[in-house]
C-alpha cells in the first residue's frame, strides 16, 4: 500500500503568510507550459474534456471566469479557450464515439462549445447550432446508453445539460430548445436503473439505488455511486420526487466507510488501497459537500459532513500520490479540493491549510518527476491526468486566498469556486 502515496512530511503553511500572487504565478507559468508542450495540432484526434482538447479549453473558460482579463504569454484566457475548443470540435469530426458522458465523448466538447460561444464569443447563432446538434445526435445515445456513471455514461449527460443551462439561463431560444422535460427524460431512466441495481444489489444491507459499470458495483465519484447520485442531486426540482432514496442511498454509503475514512472502489473489492478521486474517499468527499451544501437542514447532510471532515485526514496522510501531483483524477491536487472545499463550507483554516500545503508541493512537480519520487501522467498536460487540472486548482485557491486576506469572507470565491471540476460544479 505504501508504495502508492509518499509520506506526508508536508509543513503547514500560514494563512496569513501565504501570497495569492505566489499561486497566480503557479497559474501562469504552468499554462505556458501546457501552451509549449501540447500546442494545437490539426491532425489529433483529441477532443475529448478528460485528457484533450476540450480539457484545456475548459481550464481556460474556468480561468475566464475567475479573471476574463488574465492573460497568458500575451493572449486573453477567452481567446485561448476558444482556440483549443476549436481545435477539439476540430478533432471530434475525426472522430466517433458511443459514448455520451462530459468527460469522454462527442457531448463534453459541444456543451463546452454552446457555453463558449454564448457567453465568450456572443454569438447566439452558433451556441444554438451546437446545442441542436446535442439533443438531435447525442441526446437519443443518452437513451440508448447502458452506463449511468460521470465518466462515460448518462450522469455525465445531464451534468453537460446542466452546465449549459447554468451558463446560457439567459439565451431564450437555447432554453427553449433545452427544457426541462428533456433533462427529466434522462434523470428518470437514471433512477429506474438505480432503483433495479439496488434491488438486485451484492450488499447485504441493499441500498434504495445503485447501479453496475462493466459488472461491478462501484461506490466512488467517477465510475459509482458516489459521482452519479451527486450529479442528481444538484437537480433540484428533478430530485424532489427520490430525495428519500438518493439520502438513504448516501447514507448507506457512509456506513461503507474504512474506519480510517477511507472507502473501497466497489463491493466486490474491499480493498483499502486506492485514495484518489476516481476511486476512495477524495471522490466522495466533494460529493458529500455538495449534498451538505444544496440541503444543509436534511437530517443526513450532517452525518455526511461528518464522514467528509474524517476522510481529511486519510488524504492529508496518504494523498500525496506517485502517479502524479497536479492532475484531477487520480494525482495529488485532485485530492487537495477535499481540503479547499471542506474550507468553503466549514471555515476551518486548518481545511485552507492543507490545501495550501499541497498546492505550493505540487508545484514542484517538475523536480519531483525528475528525482523520480512522482511518475510523469500518462496525458501529462491535460485536465484529468496532468498539468491543466493543477492550473484549475491553484486559481481556485488564489481566489479563495484573495478573498480570505482581502474581504475577511468568501463573497467571490463562493460565486466562482462551486465544487469540483467537472462534477460538483453546477
């Protein structure tokens, strides 16, 4: 087990001493970095938000958002998101997929590209063509589609629904093209599965919901229960009917729990050997926050907030991984958004700390490649798997730095650090 994670030996930085200007620098050395080594090429076939393209183009929308005026070697962050979102959209005719998940198909780089060109480019007209050819192409796969999960499957569908919807509230012909009964559609086939898998569940206490990926019954944030039931959560209106059996079913993931705070990838693995986002607690973390977050008085949200704040301490402990320090999915700075957005909702600076800790560590992540402590992500420069997931982390932490040492609150980065990327952001 040891041989997954270095030994935290991490000092804890001061809040008071710690310099947003320092993280802005991370931010901007690092994306020219990604700039450098993953240029734009017209002949990849890249496109997709998990390791291409569309990824990149997303770190430079989340980075519009937190600042439209930042500049990178020169270039407007806006400028350089719609390039490499032109670059995916370029790459996807290339190819095809059958897949309809944000993260891993055709959908990620056109929801990405109706939201761009509403809200960056202003052009209406294209943000409609994209959001057509979504529902016209895609939206019947979603149907069809026999996985339920974020990475692949129909919980990845409607968080790409709900992305535009959340950014182009204000495009009358988009929201009329994409109502609410549409998103229902893919919701509900989403719960009928869910309430079949737990009825059929391996548990000895069966969950209300659950649901299989490639014949396992995984719990995590990517390919289980964790990550679907989060995303349905965030659907309010849509949720009202099945807030008991999505509650049950989270509590009873809870109880799944090591008693270090840890949790296996799936019941047919018991294993306590995985702490990274796909898989144990630094996936279930944000996905507790955010139901603790949308329903804070529900007699459960405490319980999970509980459960959140002592797997904490099991990712400050082992969460400095080998596979890599700045990517989301299953590298080190994945693991730090437990600390930042366990800070967003409780206020203990010791969450702020940590997060810190991790963030100036991981910044180090060319000498500590080169000593060969870390291994070098297979998609070194992408949002998943490389650099472009640590870019989104350090804005986010400068923002809620900033904020802390100007402000003495949280009113801006409440507005623009929602959760985790790609996930519990809605």
């Amino acid at each position: 087990m040891t041989e997954r994670y270095l030994k935290n030996s991490l000092d804890i930085p001061s809040i008071n001493d710690a310099n947003p200007e320092k993280l802005d620098h991370f931010v901007k050395f690092n994306t020219e970095k990604i700039l450098f080594n993953y240029p734009i090429s017209h002949y990849s076939r890249d496109y997709n938000v998990y390791d291409g393209y569309a990824g990149i183009a997303f770190t430079y929308f989340h980075l519009h958002q937190l600042n439209p005026n930042l500049t990178i070697a020169g270039d407007k962050v806006g400028l350089l998101c719609t390039t490499y979102l032109s670059a995916a959209l370029s790459a996807a005719k290339k190819t095809t997929t059958k897949h309809v998940g944000f993260l891993i198909s055709h959908v990620g780089p056109l929801a990405l590209a109706v939201v761009v060109y509403h809200t960056i480019e202003k052009n209406s007209d294209e943000a409609l063509n994209y959001m057509n050819l979504i529902l016209d192409k895609y939206h019947h796969l979603a149907i069809k589609e026999d996985s339920n999960e974020l990475l692949y499957g129909r919980a990845g569908y409607i968080y790409a629904l709900k992305f535009i919807q959340n950014h182009c509230f204000d495009n009358e012909e988009i929201m009329q093209k994409l109502t609410d009964d549409k998103i229902k559609e893919i919701f509900e086939l989403i719960i009928v599965e869910g309430q079949k898998g737990g009825a059929d569940s391996n548990s000895v206490e069966k969950p209300p919901l659950m649901w299989s990926w490639k014949g396992k019954e995984y719990l995590g944030a990517v390919h289980g229960v964790a990550g679907i039931v989060a995303i349905l959560l965030q659907f309010k209106n849509l949720a009202e009917p099945y807030l008991n059996d999505l509650f049950q079913t989270m509590e009873w993931l809870a109880k799944n729990a090591f008693e270090n705070g840890n949790y296996p990838s799936s019941l047919s693995n018991r294993g306590d050997h995985l702490v990274q986002v796909c898989h144990g607690a630094p996936g279930i973390v944000p996905a507790f926050l955010k139901i603790y977050e949308l329903y804070p008085t529900h007699a459960i949200s405490s319980t999970l907030l509980s459960a959140a704040i002592k797997s904490s301490d099991l990712i400050w402990e082992r969460g400095i991984l080998k596979k890599g320090l700045t990517g989301l999915c299953h590298n080190s700075l994945g693991n730090a958004y437990s600390f930042l957005l366990l800070y967003l909702v409780t206020k203990n600076e010791e969450q702020l700390s940590r997060a810190l800790a991790f963030g100036f560590y991981a910044s180090q992540w060319e000498k500590e490649t080169e000593k060969k402590r870390v291994k070098v992500p297979d998609r070194p420069w992408s949002l998943w798997e490389g650099l472009a997931g640590g870019v989104i982390f350090w804005g986010d932490l400068s923002t809620v730095l900033r904020d802390v040492k100007t402000n003495m609150g949280l009113t801006v980065s409440r507005e623009k650090v929602l959760g985790f990327p790609c996930f519990t952001d809605l």
